[in-house]
C-alpha cells in the first residue's frame, strides 16, 4: 500500500510576467493631439510558500507538478495601472523548506502557521510613457515592456518540528514507546521496519504541560550510505532538540550499538552531534536489579535510564530527564 506520508515534492513554479507600460497619447474630442497619459503594467502574480498547522504531509502536491501564477495585465490611457496578476499560494506543513532543484541552493523555510513567504517573484510591470516625458520631449511615444516571471523546478523537503527524536535500530522498541507516553498509534509488531514513515506524538508532562516526540524509522549501519530506510529519514532529526537514542537491554554490546548510531548521525550531518543526547534501555523487565549493575559498568558517559514499555518502569523517570534537558 502506498504511503501518505510525503515528505519530498518536486515541482515546476512559474511566477508571472508584468503587464505592459501603455504609449497612449491623450485624445478627446477637444483634444487631438495631448500629451502622454499611459498607465503603468500591473506587476506579475507571485508564488508564496504558507504554513499550514493542519497538514502533516505534503502528499497534497504529489501529482500538482506545474503551479503558474497569472500575469499583469497591460496598462491603459488615462494613466491607468493594469490589475496585478493572480498570486499563488502553496499551502504546507509547518518544518518544510525549499530549495532549487537545480543548484540546490535553499531558499526559505516555513516554521510557523500562516507565515508567508515569496518563492517566486511576478515580474514588474512595465512604466507608461508619462513616465518619460521631459521638457525635451514631451510626448514620448514609447513605453517599457513588463519585466518576465522567473521559472524553475524546486524541492520542497519536510523536516518534522519535534522537541524529542528517538533514534534507534529497527526493533528498538521505541514505536512501543511512543504509543506508550503519546496518543500517537504506530504500527507495531516483532520485526525490523515495522515503522515506514515517521511519527509524531504529543507527550504529555506534569501540570498539562507537554512536548511532541517524533518516532524516526530505524537507522542500521551504513544508513548515510543510503541502506535500509534511514537515511531518507535522517532530515527529520536535524530539528530535534533532544535526542533520544534507544537500546534493547538484550542487545550483545550497548556501547557498541550506541557508537553505530552516533557514527551514522555524523557521517549523516555532523552538527546532529551537538543536540542533546538520552540513552533509555529498553525491554528492561527482562532485567533484574544484579543485570542492571552489570549493564551500568559498560554505559556511554550520557543521562541513561531503565525502561520497559511493557510494565511502564522508569517511563516517569525518562520523561522527566526529557523535560529537563529541553527546559534546562
């Protein structure tokens, strides 16, 4: 079944031509031969990029892969500006940025609701001839033609706004997790890749406070090579505050599963490594307390902490290390 989560669109903008200056000289029926009196072009319509807290996905632009905006019209006599073209507005999640396809250059991002901005500008339009008379030339019989639009293709790329990225091997446990602290319902079953896209869930804290949580689909080694799923999710960490790197507690070497993590954020994006960083170990109800001594002799020098989705210990603690960490 295909997916609806989209967080990647390729599409051609257009923005539009400005209208035409007008040349016209004056005439009525008392008047045969006045000055000039053209009106100026109407500006070309622009292509605006809108956040919109309701979508999650950019799925609606999948198939919309030419978006025009309408040109200026011609100026007129009597000093009359033509209409501006129609703008377009392209509506999108909040966490989405743009680029050019073809340099790959970014060129803005939208991070709050109803923020606006221009992804391509109309061009202007053109001035009328009583723009250009003087005492040298008083009927000027020309006028500028209206400036073109710009077009191109442009990658619209969504980066998901959470506070907390969990970050882990397929099977980690951490879509458990998240049903578990969230109202959020992943997909969930005993074996890897359950998770295909990424999952957002609001955590609820102490005293109706709360942060969102994002359920990234597990990274294995070699992911920034393009293996398995991660590296097509690994932009979503990127605007994490806190990450939470999550570790069955069955796992052969703890150490050395969290340094393949770590290997693979950096080799991904090296400035992932100043987030913050939490290490929970999962499953821990298969552990008693002499096993946990153990675990703890070999632990990477980060806040750790015991958990078990499945008889909810250490879940108040994380979240409370949670907390402090993005407040602190």
């Amino acid at each position: 079944m295909e997916s609806n989560f989209v967080d990647y669109v390729k599409i051609f903008c257009r923005s539009g031509k400005g209208g035409a200056g007008s040349a016209h000289l004056h005439r009525d029926k008392y008047t045969r031969k006045g000055g000039p009196d053209g009106g100026d072009g109407g500006r070309g319509g622009h292509v605006f990029i809108k956040g919109n807290r309701q979508l999650w996905t950019l799925i609606h632009l999948k198939y919309t892969k030419h978006i025009f905006a309408g040109n200026g019209k011609n100026g007129g006599s009597s000093l009359k500006t033509g209409a501006s073209g129609e703008d377009v507005i392209i509506e999108v999640p909040l966490g989405t940025i743009a680029r050019d396809a073809e340099t790959n250059d970014f060129l803005l991002e939208i991070t709050e609701h109803d923020e606006q901005k221009i992804l391509r500008k109309g061009g202007m339009g053109g001035l009328g001839n009583d723009h250009f008379k003087s005492s040298v030339n008083q009927t000027p019989r020309y006028a500028q033609p209206g400036e073109s639009g710009t077009e191109g293709w442009n990658i619209l790329e969504l980066k998901l706004l959470a506070d907390v990225g969990l970050v882990g091997f397929p099977n980690a446990g951490k879509s458990t997790f998240l049903s578990v602290v969230s109202a959020a319902k992943p997909k969930i079953a005993d074996y890897p890749f359950t998770t295909l896209t990424p999952n957002l869930g609001i955590v609820i804290y102490r005293d109706k406070r709360s942060f969102v949580m994002a359920d990234i689909p597990g990274i294995i080694e070699g992911a920034h090579e393009g293996k398995g799923l991660g590296l097509r999710f690994l932009r979503h960490i990127e605007r994490n505050s806190v990450l939470l790197f999550m570790v069955p507690c069955d796992t052969k070497d703890i150490q050395q599963e969290y340094k393949i993590l770590i290997n693979e954020l950096e080799k991904y994006n090296p400035d992932l490594l100043d987030k913050k960083r939490i290490l929970a170990i999962t499953k821990s109800d298969l552990l008693d307390n002499e096993l946990k001594r153990e675990i703890r002799k070999d632990l990477p020098d980060i806040p750790y902490v015991f958990i078990s989705s499945f008889n909810k210990d250490g879940i108040r603690e994380i979240k409370d290390l949670l907390w402090k960490e993005l407040t602190g």
